[in-house]
C-alpha cells in the first residue's frame, strides 16, 4: 500500500513538472530562425544565436485550487487610555478599560481583532465574513452574508447578518472611523453593537441621472443583555421584527465638493428599560426612529503636493416610543452628532466631533454631551496611530447640556491591517 501511495505521489509530482521541464530543454523542431539570426544573414554575417524557448507556465491545476482561495485579512487595533468615570455608556468596539463603577478605567485593551474572509462564490453571488474579538471577550461574527451580483432592473439582494445601512456610521467597521470611540446615538438609538442582526436587505438603484438608491431591510434583533438605557429594537416575541428604510443620494456638486446624503425609518419593539428601583418600563412597546445624515467632501483639484481636503459628517435621529397601554403618553427624544475632519498633510488627519443625546429629552433620555479631539498620523494605507481626547458631562436634575460634573477621557489607538481586505461600504 505504502508502495503504491509513492508511485502516485511521484507520478503527480512528475507530471506537475512536465511541462516546464519540456518547455526549458527542449526546443520545437519547426522553430524557425530568430529576427535577430534574419538580420545576421542580411547583413552578412554567420547567424549565432540560438532558438529562445517559451517561457514556463504555471501548473494549471495548481492555478486552478489557488483560484478558489478566499481573500484573507487581519485587522489589529490595539488601544491604551485613562478616564476620569466610567463613560454614560459604551458601544461594542468602544475601549473598555479595566475599572469598577466608582474606579477610573484604565490601562490597555485589544480594543478589536478582525478577520475577514470574502469571495466571490460564482457569477451570481459573492459572500463575505467578518469575526471579531472585541475587548478580547470572545469571538463574535460582527457580519457574515451572501450579495447576489446579477439580478435584473438594478437590484440587489443581501442575507445573513450584517450591518443596516441606517445612517451614516453604522454601517461602518471600527477601522472606518475617524475616531477611537463611535458616536453617542449609536449605542443609545442603535444599540450596543448597532444595528447588526440576521436579516435581509433589498436594494434598488433608482435610473436617474444621478445617484440614488432606495434600500428596505427586516431584522431579527435579539434582546440587549443591559436594559440600563432603552434599546429602540430587541424587545417583542420572535415575529416581532426590526424594519428600516433607507434613501441615499450622491452629487458632485462642482469638481471639488461632492454630496452623499440620506434620508432615514426604522419601526420595531422595545424590551423596555429597569429604572433605580428595577421595575422595568414600555416593555414590548413599539418605536419609531426617523433621521437623516449628510456628508460634504471638499477636496481642491491639483493639490498633490498639499493632500488637503476636508469631509463634514452629521447625522440625527428622532424617536417615538410608545405606551404599552392606549391611554400612555409617547414619549419622543433624539440625538445627533456633527464633525469635521481635515487632512493637513499627506500622513495628518485632525477631527473635531461634538456630540448631543436627548435632544430633545425625554422621562427615558438624559441630556448628555461629549466633545471629541483626534489626530491621527497614517504611517501608510495599512497602519496608522491616533490620539483621542474627550469631554462628556451628563445633566443632572433636568439641566442643560454641559451642566454635570466632567468626564475626561484620553486614549493611544494603534491600527494595523494587512491582508486582502476588501473595500467596505462608503
């Protein structure tokens, strides 16, 4: 048996060299003169120079399997910080740094570890994979879906889990930001990990003259583990689900500003929120979350030497939460957070964010406000190091904003990735 295992083995292994080793030694018989032995016979000179061989080509079969391969990647985002308290609240892939509730968190974190696995699975469908290990507390699938490629009258169809397209921000990974920690509303409209749950999406690109797509998607979002801060989604029985509406529109303005704006719903069921005492309030109540965002890009034209350009992002959400009993009040809140970021050299980026909860406020929604300062050096498209420094302040006994005691909060981020990732959703 043994014997005839290393009689195949070696045939294979012969057979896989064949053709280069017949393309190196041995030449055609019907290999007729060179140009440059043509020349020599014009010019009157004996010709020297011998028939050049074909080049060696690559197994076919060896091509074939290394085809089939996925595109693999890693990204690394390791983050050291110190804050005054504990922050109002944390998303996922916030940096959560060792400290109790009467502590001042600090020290280092992994704050995510990211593997993507994408391909192209045949004419027809594409899939992607994204697992992470946020804040080293397990390895979660951040997305895991399937995108048709080739459907009629413009549409696209997404299933699996991933991120909504709601807004601006939640569809992007951490390695998408432009600052260490995600926005406030995100974890306060969107939840914890945003809005990212089994689901299926259906998009349309609308034929007009300029960009604009229509997208509709339903999730089944599961039931948050903290009802400390009412989660807009997760509550109900399990046909109960999240449905949202998106309309995303793209203008070039004029050769050096460009537009990407969208217009945003989203309807589902609250699990409702423990107050001090840990009665629990509006469980299975239905909410309805209506915002927009806007992006503007201004880059000038002919600037390679200088590598300005600077983007604006905002983005808001309003929610009504209504009463599990006809006769209850709906209570209504929101939030919205607004930055700049410039790029001022070709390896500098700065960003300036401020941020806004309970606008307007609610019984369920306290005014909270956080400043947010990055600088970020890109060592190439692959590694960059920033620095983010924050200021929050939660009111107290229905104040205004900036009116209870300040939080300080300063954090390292290095990001590594390498790998072939692909490109994410702008």
């Amino acid at each position: 048996m043994k014997t005839a295992l290393a009689a195949v083995l070696c045939a294979s292994v012969a057979w896989a060299q064949a053709p280069a080793d017949a393309g190196v030694d041995e030449v055609p018989a019907n290999a007729g003169p060179s140009l440059a032995d043509e020349l020599d016979v014009a010019a009157g000179v004996s010709p020297t120079s011998t028939p050049v061989a074909p080049a060696p080509t690559a197994n076919p079969v060896l091509r074939a399997f290394q085809s089939l391969n996925p595109d693999l990647s890693v990204v690394l985002d390791a983050t050291g910080g110190l804050a005054g308290a504990p922050s109002y609240s944390l998303s996922g892939d916030d940096p959560e740094l060792r400290g109790g509730p009467a502590e001042h968190p600090a020290g280092f974190t992994v704050q995510e570890a990211e593997i993507g696995i994408q391909a192209v699975v045949d004419p027809y469908f594409r899939g992607d994979l994204f697992l992470t290990i946020p804040n080293l507390q397990g390895l979660e699938v951040e997305e895991g879906y399937v995108t048709s490629t080739s459907l009629p009258a413009d549409l696209q169809v997404k299933a699996g889990i991933f991120r909504s397209a709601l807004g601006r921000q939640n569809g992007q990974h951490l390695h998408g930001q432009d600052f260490t920690r995600r926005p406030l509303l995100n974890e306060a409209y969107l939840g914890a990990d945003g809005l990212r749950a089994p689901g299926l999406q259906v998009s349309w690109l609308v034929p007009t003259p300029f960009f604009l797509q229509l997208t509709g998607e339903a999730f089944s979002v599961g039931a948050p583990e903290d009802t400390a801060h009412l989660s807009t989604f997760g509550g109900g029985r399990r046909v109960d689900l999240a449905y949202t509406a998106e309309l995303k529109t793209f203008v070039p303005v004029t050769d050096t500003v460009s537009v990407y704006g969208g217009l945003d719903a989203a309807t589902g069921v609250t699990p409702g929120v423990t107050d001090a005492d840990g009665v629990l309030h509006r469980a299975g109540a239905r909410t309805f979350l209506e915002g927009f965002d806007l992006y503007v890009k201004y880059k000038p034209l002919n600037v390679a030497g200088g590598f300005f350009s600077l983007a604006w992002t905002t983005e808001l959400f309003v929610r009504q939460v209504l009463g599990p009993e006809v006769l209850d009040d709906t209570l209504v809140d929101g939030g919205l957070y607004s930055q700049l970021v410039a790029q001022v050299s070709r390896r500098v980026f700065l960003g300036l964010r401020q941020d806004f909860l309970g606008l307007p406020s609610s019984a369920l929604q306290a005014r909270v406000q956080r400043t947010s300062f990055s600088a970020t050096f890109a060592f190439s498209e692959f590694a960059r190091l920033r620095a983010h420094v924050e200021r929050e302040t939660t009111a107290t006994d229905g104040l205004g904003f900036f009116s209870g005691p300040p939080v300080w909060g300063a954090y390292l981020q290095l990001e590594v990735s390498y790998g072939a990732h692909g490109a994410h959703p702008f």
